[in-house]
C-alpha cells in the first residue's frame, strides 16, 4: 500500500473509519503512537491511529535529537534502561532509520572545574557505555569508541573553548537524529504502507476499551470509532484520558543559537552543569548551522499546554552553563528562540531529573495506556503496548516485527541510495534528509525550486503536502521543517508556506 498522507487520503478514511470496527485504534500520533500503529498493523492487525493536532505535535518534536545508549542510566545504577537504550539506539542505526539516524561525537571538555579524579570517572563511564554497545551488537564502524583528546584536538573540535586551563576533553560518540518530528512522520508512514489509517486532526473526546467518541476538529463534525483494543499513547496528557495513570511532566528548555554564534563547531559538547555529579548541558550544531542548547529538567505545575513555553530563566540558566566553557560568552541576543518539551515521567517523589525513564504499560479491560520512556526506546514502547493489547483481547497476532523493518526513506527499502553531488545528481542535503526518497523529491525541488529559509526549497513542501500529511503551514513549518523555532523565520517562510498549497 502506498505510504502517501495527504488531506485526500484522510477524507477517504475518515469515511470508512467510522463504519467499520478496527483491531487496534491509537490515540496519539508521536513516536511512541505512530510506533505502536506500526507494529500492529504490521501484525496484520487492523488499525485506525489518531492525534488532536498533527504528527509529532507534542512531546516527540522537542527532544534534544539524541538517540542515546542510555550512559546517564548507567550511572545511576539503572542497567536494565541503560540496555533498552543501546539496543534500540542500534536498531535505528543498523536497520530501521540509518537515514535518520547516525553517530555524532561529543567533547566535554577538561576545565579547571572538572578535576582530574572526576575525569577518570568519566572516562570508565564512557567505556561501560562502550561495553554497552557491544553487548547490544552495534558494530564500531557504526558508533566509534571514546578517546582522550589533547588541549589542541579538543581545541580543532571545539574552536570557542576557553583556553584557559583546558587540558584537553574527553571525546565519545552516540546517536542523533536528524529531526525528531521527520523520525515520527517516517513512522507514521510506513504504519500507514501496512494499512493502518492514519489520520490527525482527531480529537478523542471520550476513551473507553471499545472505542471512542471522536471530533474531527477541521470541520467540528463528531462520531465513534468502535475497536477491540485502544492503546492510549498521548503522552503528556495520557491522564486525561485514563484516570488511573498519574503522571509527574517536567520540562525540558532548549535554546536556539542563531548560525555563526558558534563558528567553526565540528562536534557536539558535553557541559558539566556546576553543582551537579551527573549532568550535562548539550550544545549541537545543526545542518542548517543554527545551534541547540539544553537541557533543563523542571517539574511541572497546574495543566498541562498544549505548546509549552521556554521561561526567561530556563534561557539565562542555560546560557550561563554555556559560557563557564567558552572564551567569547555568547550573549541573550544571540538566541534566536527557543523550544520546551514535557517529560511524560511517571510520579514518583524526589527531582525529576531523578525520576527513571523506565516506561510502563497499564492495562483496564480492552484499554491499554503506554507511559514514561524516552524518543529513543519509542520502537520497543510500542511493542509491549501492542503485546499488551493483543493478550488482552486474544487478537490474531503474531509477535512483533518491527525490528528489523526499515521506516520509509530507508536505504534498504529500495537499494542503493541515490547518488549525491554533481550538477544533475541528487543534492546531498535532499539524501540526507529524505534517504531513497531524495531523487523523487529532487524532482520536484527542480519544479519549484524557490528558496523558502534555511536552504528549503517550495518543492520540499509540495512533497510534504502531497506525501508526509502536512495539512496547513503550521504542519510545514513548525514539524516536517524546523524553520518555525525561530520567529522571523516563521514570518518571513509563511507565505511560501501558504503557496505550498495551491494548484
């Protein structure tokens, strides 16, 4: 079946869906929802999927980008999370999304407030995650091995280090991804290649084992949607629709560096947050040379917003961790915006940066609520949440496939990548954001080849309007681009953005 998303494709199963009794129906539509479509359906299983908003609205879209072997669970004793972790950072990176997917290295640098006993200590956490690796059967031509690294190699890396009292850094690798909100769309289609309807702009009113009651928020019109099984997967708000789920959200600010801030950055930075044993801020230059800078990890109070907002505090906190390393400090004007994701973390006493990021399936009758875990452990998520439901009902399922089952734009879907560079070949950047889709998406990019920002063009958005579901500028701009995170960005693409649909 094809794995196009459009507005036509989800009129006509918007038609169908409420006629008919799916196996499965999912509510939310992030990594963890549209994984858990996926795995259904590739089961065999009947699945309608559903989202308030769009794909990738919510928690999926503010990660820090990282598909992490879990180092920071090691340390604190969680070997079973840490495992998860690798596991599945392997499994994105061998077989699922090496489109996506790849292994980016990290320099913590040895400043006078990292003591050399606390850099040993470092040092043997980064070779137990080595360990963790290997024991997860990632191959090191995939994610390299840590290093030391002198003053002038880290200083290469990293040329905005201080060089005061630098004795060098510590260099480790681990998984990124290209954009997290392009990982949950991939998902999203290839859950829909194997059948399962896909449809956002759904609002589930009411949640029940058998169904729900649905509002189509495009035209106000609401209807039922009957199911065997129902996995609820929204995330931060998943204890609206399940009252036995309690829930502790914390929130995550990144900033966003405007391209030149950190000139010359050929690595990522780990940053020792001072008065902390354990943690780090990030700093991650991006293709399109904007900068990310995180992490807070604040609780929550009162309801939960559908967009959180950055707080001016969590901007000046994190600009003050950043500059304790680097011989310029970077000033507030030279942050472009910012964005803040909610942590779905269970409740539990004590920080939430000290709460696991174990995740937890709950079951009520045909009602199963998925909860906690992170971007990286979304695949597996999915899979106890389906095996979950499929026990629950006695659904005529196998066990999961998703393991070995590449996402849409996967080179191993199709063969060979296309080949890159040269006058009439596919543009690197297109390879590396689409995969195999890349020529396809060349193609139009020659038709409409008007820059919008950043480098993208109005043919990248026609194909998101005609193949990645993107049904208003918002979709395009705030999550199959990123040019939304920052405002003048956003205002000066929106009218491109608006064209992207006519004709």
């Amino acid at each position: 079946m094809d794995s196009s998303l459009n507005a036509p494709r989800r009129a006509r199963e918007l038609a169908v869906v409420a006629e008919e009794t799916v196996d499965v129906l999912v509510v939310g539509l992030g990594a963890t929802g549209a994984g858990a479509a996926l795995d259904a359906a590739s089961r065999g299983l009947s699945v309608a999927a559903i989202d308030a908003h769009d794909l990738a609205f919510g928690t999926s879209r503010w990660s820090s980008k990282l598909i992490h072997g879990g180092l920071r669970y090691l340390a604190r004793g969680q070997v079973g999370v840490a495992r998860e972790s690798a596991v599945e950072r392997g499994i994105l990176l061998r077989r699922t999304a090496p489109h996506l997917v790849k292994a980016h290295p990290y320099v913590l640098p040895l400043t006078p407030e990292v003591s050399r006993p606390q850099a040993k200590l470092l040092m043997t956490g980064y070779r137990l995650g080595d360990a963790l690796r290997a024991t997860a059967l990632t191959p090191r031509r995939l994610l390299p091995g840590p290093s030391r690294l002198t003053a002038a190699r880290a200083h290469t890396l990293a040329p905005m280090l201080s060089e005061h009292g630098l004795r060098g850094g510590l260099l480790s690798w681990d998984g990124r991804v290209l954009d997290d909100a392009r990982l949950v769309v991939a998902i999203a289609r290839t859950a829909a290649a194997h059948g399962a309807r896909i449809l956002t702009r759904c609002r589930a009113l009411e949640l029940t084992g058998e169904g729900a009651k649905v509002r189509d928020e495009l035209t106000g019109a609401e209807f039922g949607i009957r199911a065997r099984t129902v996995i609820n997967a929204a995330g931060v708000w998943a204890g609206l629709l399940d009252p036995q789920v309690t829930l502790r959200p914390s929130r995550g600010t990144h900033l966003v560096l405007r391209p030149g801030t950190l000139p010359g950055l050929l690595s990522g930075l780990h940053i020792p947050i001072p008065g902390e044993s354990n943690r780090f801020a990030l700093v991650l230059p991006q293709a399109d040379g904007r900068v990310y800078v995180g992490l807070t990890d604040e609780p929550l109070d009162g309801p939960v917003p559908d967009v959180p907002e950055a707080p001016e505090e969590d901007i000046r906190a994190l600009l003050s961790v950043l500059n304790t390393v680097l011989a310029v400090p970077v000033a507030r004007e030279a942050v472009a915006g910012a964005y803040a994701g909610l942590r779905p973390l269970l409740a539990a006493d004590g920080r939430t940066a000290d709460v696991s990021r174990r995740h937890a399936v709950f079951a009520d009758g045909g009602l199963i609520t998925v909860v906690g875990g992170k971007l990286t452990t979304y695949r597996r998520m999915a899979e106890d949440a389906v095996d979950r439901a499929v026990s629950a009902r006695n659904l005529p399922a196998g066990p999961s496939r998703t393991t070995s089952m590449p996402l849409v734009g996967a080179v191993q879907n199709h063969g060979a990548p296309p080949p890159a560079g040269g006058p009439d070949r596919t543009p690197e950047r297109l390879v590396a954001r689409y995969g195999s889709e890349a020529a396809a998406v060349h193609e139009l990019v020659k038709a409409h080849p008007e820059e919008v920002c950043l480098g993208i063009t109005l043919g990248e958005l026609r194909w998101s309007v005609a193949h990645e579901g993107a049904l208003d500028a918002d979709d395009l701009l705030d999550r199959r681009t990123r040019i939304g995170l920052v405002p003048e960005d956003r205002a000066a693409a929106l009218p491109a953005a608006r064209a992207a649909f006519a004709g």
